[in-house]
C-alpha cells in the first residue's frame, strides 16, 4: 500500500460512507445536466421552429379555428384537417405587399397504415413554397415525384419503403432532420399526390367535407411580405370573404414561445442553483460529520510520518474520486431520463423541443462533470482542513 | 545520532485550582542516544505520553527545544519534519492505532513507502513470526484482538529500521510471553544502533534498560 492508492482503498473499503457521499455528488451532475440540456432543447427547438416556419403568416379557414388550434399543430404535431378554395390562394398573391405565398393541403391518415398514431399529410406546391422545400432540400437533391413522400424524423418507416395512405401506396424517398416540433411526425408530398390521397380518404371517411374538385384546395396558406408589411397584410386579408379566414401571424407565435421559454429556463435556473446551494450544504455537512469520525485515523497517518499536506491531498483526492463516481452516476441517470423521455418532457412544457446533438451532449456531460469534480473537493475543504490541522499528540491520547 | 531536549515544557490551557494552565511537564533536559534504551516509568497522569509526543515530534512543546544532530525539531516546516520523522522516527502510540483501511501486512509496511525505502518484508516477517502474527498478515485490523493489534504496531514500527523509537505502554495489553519478548526486541533494536525510548509501568522493563527515568507530576527524575 503506497501514499498515492490509499484514497481509492479508503472509498472501497467504506462502502456506507462512499455510497451517502456518491448519492449526494449525483444529485448536483443529475440537476444540472438534465437542466442544462432541457434548456437548450428548448432553444434550439424554438430556433428551428423559426427556420421552419418561414412565413410571416399563415391563413387558414376561420371555421378551423373552433376546432383546431393551429398553432398546435406546429408545436405539439396534433393532426387535423381543414379546407378552403385554392380561389383565395391567388386572392392573397394578388395583394400588394406579399412577396411570395404558397399553398399547403393537411390531411389526417387513419390509423394503422404505417404507424401507431395518426400522422398528419401535408401537401405542398414545389413551384411556390418557401417553407418545406429548403428544409427537405437537406435531405433530397431530386424533387418529390408522384406518389412519393418525405417523412418526418419520427415516422417510423425508412426510405425506399412504401407506407399506405388511405389504401394509397406512397414510397418514402426522403427522412428529415429532426426539427423537435409536430412536423416531426408528418410526411410531405406534392400536391399531385395530395390530390389521389384526399379522393381516396373522402371514399373512406365521409365526415371529410371537400366541396368540388379535391384538387383545387388548400387548408393554409403561407404568406411572406415585404418587410413591415405584415401587420397591415394581415388586417387586409382577414376582411376578405368567402371563405372567412383567420390569420396567424408567425412572429406573435415565435415570441410567445419565446416569452414562455424565458420562464421555463428561468425557473429551471433557479431550480439549479437551489438545488446546487442546498446539496453543497449537505455535501459539506457530511464531510465535516464523517471526517469528525475520521479525527484518529488521520492522526495515526500522521503519527506514521504523513504531513498536513499529505493529508489534505489524501482528503481531496478521496472527494475528487467520490466527484468523479457520483457525478457519472448522476449524469447517467440524467441520459437515462432524458433520452427515452424527450417526447413526455415536450408535452409537459407544451414547448418545442430539440435534444442538441451528440456532440453537443458529450460536452455538456462534460462540464456537468467538471463542474462536479470542483463542487465537490470543494465541498470537502473545510472537513480536509480540520482534518490535517488537528493536534495529533492530543489525539492520540483519545484513548481507543 | 543523537536527539537532545532542552528545558522542553508542556503547558496546557486548564483549571487546576491554583492556576488556569496545568504544567504538564515541566522543563526537560535529556538526550537520546544511539543504542541506547531509556526506559520511562511513572504514575498515570505525570505527563509521560506528554514528554513523549514531544519528543518524537508529534506536539509543539511550549517552551525549549527537541534538536535531532543540532536542528529543532519544532523549527523546521511541518512538510521538514514530517518528513524527518517519516525518515528517522517511529512510534508505538498508547491507543489503538491501526489503519483500518488497510491489512496487517499494509498497516506494517506503510511507514517505509511514506519515508521512500524498499518494503522490508523479510523483517517484517521475522518479526511477526517471533510475535505470533505471521498468519495474520492478511487479515483487515477490525478483526484482530487488542493485543494482536498492539503487536501489529510494534512490527509497524520496528520492521523499517527506524534511527529513534518511541514506545507509549507498548505492552499494556500483552501476556507474560509476549510482554517479555517484546522488551527483549526493543533492547535488541537499541543494540543494533537505534536510540529507544519506552514508557512503561512493567516493573521487568527496568532490567533491559540503559537508562532509568521516572515521572512524577510533570517533573523528571533520573535513577
Ligand atoms: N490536550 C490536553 N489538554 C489539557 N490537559 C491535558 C492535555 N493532554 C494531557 N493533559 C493532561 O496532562 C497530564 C499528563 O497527561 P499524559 O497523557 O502525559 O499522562 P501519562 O503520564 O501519559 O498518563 P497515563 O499513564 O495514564 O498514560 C494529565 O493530567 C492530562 O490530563
Ligand atoms: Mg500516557
């Protein structure tokens, strides 16, 4: 047994102790990783939910509104379906101000046809859009042909399958990048497609209302204006009539998001830091009370020739290791919550959300786990302290 | 070598009555030498363990010196003299003092990794094997008996070779045998050039030392 190894000995051969200790560590790495990194999923899902969205508004039948909230549909993927003429499509397109606007058809699948939960179709015009197409572009060079589909990240169906839409095969030729909203769990085709699915789904389903020609729908429309120009476009388009329609303006839905994002984060900084003063506390009590039992230990160590500063390191490197163990555990249990769980963490925010990437992760475990391996020696310096100052001759004489 | 102590005192901070400080150990000349046995007796309580933590460089004294070839002790950093003691120094203290952490075999080897030197096993087994704890060697301390422990640190401190040793009631807890036959490794230890200080109420020590001293209320007296 030598000076160096005698740290590692001590935490294995106190398991009780290491153990308390350990726990303690797990909770600072478990909050503030699994902190940190819902807070960035909440922002890099707020960001992409901007990227994503890419128009200034968005116009949709106003009798959807009762039924269907759209701004769900982008940040929590509920499905619906909703149409209007593609007569208001060139009504809109025709107004000063707009620079581009495109149409989208949405249709609910049944159930059953690829996946465990309804996915939401959407239908998109390649020639006109400006909010699908840079993003699946991503992904596909060649454009979407007939009967083809690009799938969200989280339909279950891999490219070159076929999934059945309303008894309609469609091949997938393209899976997108994850975006952490409900597009996520949509698959995109060409109007052309749309068309074949929406006469297909009205033989099926006969509560679905399509007047004339299945064709010549759109259930939003994707408005970009000039700048400055969108509040004024939007009062001028929701005066027009037949259909009536209700105008989402982009930006009150980014900001809101925005707003209750910042609370979020806030809230869970402030859970942080009391979870961190709280646990450093504790960790530092329970250094002094076990160090307290330690007293005649460390004064025979140093009645065999150990000096305050053999002891002292002998003292830290003992948290340091406890740091490295606990803080590993935590950050463990951090991934084991927060991968499997992304979807419910979502849902209870009601926020989008977007995991960071790999990299992005190994780096938060890693400063998690740097900042444990500091928090705790830390923690452990007054008990190390009182440790390698005590008087050993007075110690030692503490009977047995 | 040679360790001298002069006019080496204890006070501490106490209410006896007469006064607020207790004289544990009023001032002290005495020098150690090498190959010599001191033998150390006195009733409970006189300020033997006091006189002997001093020395052995384990407790500031409150007044004079403890100069190991000339150099103070209590003047060097206490990185210097722990070193010094992990070099030159052993001790056999009064209570337990086992490293639970480690086995009998570690406990007794430990002192020479501190100071840099090889493990003496040879010795250390030669030793355990006269004491009877030879087949303890790999048994962890919380499951020895105090006298299986106390002849634990008397290998402990004897197997490296240590240049001054330092004994508190090293055979408080051991039977007739083993009390005998560690006096008699002591003097052994002395004969071989290490300078020995041993504090004891064994009346049979008297016989192995080269000097005699006696403790009475903190106050030294040579017989
Ligand atoms: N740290 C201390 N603070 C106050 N008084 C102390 C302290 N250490 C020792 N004393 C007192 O100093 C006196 C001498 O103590 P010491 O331990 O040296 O006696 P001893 O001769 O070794 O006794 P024993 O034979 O019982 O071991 C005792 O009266 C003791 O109570
Ligand atoms: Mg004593």
């Amino acid at each position: 047994m030598t000076p160096r190894k005698l740290p590692m000995r001590n935490i294995l051969r106190h398991p009780g102790r290491t153990a308390s200790l350990t726990v303690l560590v797990a909770f600072l790495a478990l909050s503030l990783f699994s902190g940190s990194v819902i807070v960035m999923s909440l922002m890099s899902g707020l960001r992409s939910l901007e990227n994503r969205l890419g128009a200034d508004l968005i116009v949709v039948p106003a009798t959807s509104r009762g039924k269907i909230d759209p701004e769900k549909i982008y940040l929590q993927g509920t499905t619906g379906y909703y149409y209007m003429s593609a007569s208001k499509l060139d009504e809109v397109r025709a107004m000063e101000g707009v620079v581009q606007a495109s149409g989208q058809v949405f249709l609910a699948s049944l159930r059953a046809d690829c996946c465990s939960m309804p996915i939401q179709v959407i239908g998109f015009d390649p020639a006109t859009d400006f909010t699908i197409r840079p993003w699946i572009g991503e992904r596909m060079k060649t454009d979407l042909g007939k009967m083809e589909v690009a799938a969200g990240s989280r339909v279950n169906a891999g490219v070159n399958e076929t999934i059945r839409i309303y008894g309609q095969p469609c091949l997938v030729a393209a899976r997108l990048d994850e975006s952490g909203t409900g597009l996520d769990t949509a698959v995109y085709c060409t109007m052309e497609t749309m068309a074949e699915l929406l006469s297909a789904a009205r033989e099926m389903n006969h509560e679905l209302k399509i007047d004339g020609d299945p064709a010549g729908v759109v259930s939003a429309i994707y408005v970009k204006t000039h700048p400055g120009e969108a509040d004024r476009l939007a009062g001028e388009i929701r005066q027009t009539r037949s259909p009536k329609v209700t105008v989402i303006q982009t930006r009150t839905v980014t900001s809101d998001v925005e707003r209750s994002l910042g609370g979020v984060s806030h809230t869970i900084a402030v859970l942080i830091i009391c979870v961190w003063l709280l646990d450093l506390v504790l960790l530092t009590a329970a250094f002094l009370l076990l160090g307290g039992e330690r007293r005649r230990e460390f004064a025979v160590l140093r009645s065999l020739g150990m000096s305050r500063r053999d002891l002292a390191y002998l003292a830290l490197k003992e948290a340091a290791l406890i740091s490295f163990f606990g803080g590993m555990n935590g950050i463990f249990l951090g991934l084991l919550i927060l991968l499997p769980f992304s979807g419910l963490i979502e849902q209870a925010l009601g926020l989008p959300y977007l995991r960071p990437g790999w990299p992005t992760m190994l780096a938060l475990c890693a400063a998690s786990l740097a900042a444990v391996c500091a928090a705790g020696p830390g923690a452990a310096l007054l008990s190390a302290r009182k440790l390698s100052r005590a008087d050993i001759g007075t110690i030692m004489r503490e009977g047995t | 070598m040679e360790l001298a102590a002069c006019g080496l005192a204890k006070r501490f901070r106490r209410n006896t009555g007469d006064a607020n400080f207790l004289e544990a150990v009023h001032p002290v000349d005495l020098t150690m030498h090498s190959g010599e046995m001191m033998v150390l007796t006195g009733r409970s309580g006189s300020g033997k363990t006091t006189l002997l933590t001093m020395l052995a460089g384990l407790l500031p004294p409150s007044d004079g010196t403890a100069a190991l070839d000339g150099k103070d002790l209590y003047s060097l950093s206490d990185a210097g003299l722990s070193r010094m003691r992990a070099r030159h120094f052993a001790v056999i203290p009064q209570g337990a003092s086992a490293v639970t952490s480690m086995t009998v075999m570690e406990n007794i080897l430990f002192p020479a990794s501190l100071a840099g030197k090889d493990p003496p096993v040879r010795q250390a087994e030669t030793l355990m094997e006269r004491l009877g704890i030879l087949k303890l060697r790999n048994v962890w301390p919380g499951e020895l008996s105090g006298g299986e422990l106390r002849r634990m640190s008397i290998v402990r401190a004897l197997a490296a070779g240590p240049d001054f040793v330092f004994a508190d009631e090293p055979t408080a807890d051991l039977d007739d045998g083993n009390t005998a036959l560690t006096l008699g490794i002591l003097k052994e230890t002395a004969l071989e050039g290490s300078a020995v200080f041993v504090v004891t109420h064994d009346r049979e020590a008297a016989a192995y030392a080269d000097v005699l001293l006696r403790m009475d209320a903190g106050k030294l007296y040579k017989i």
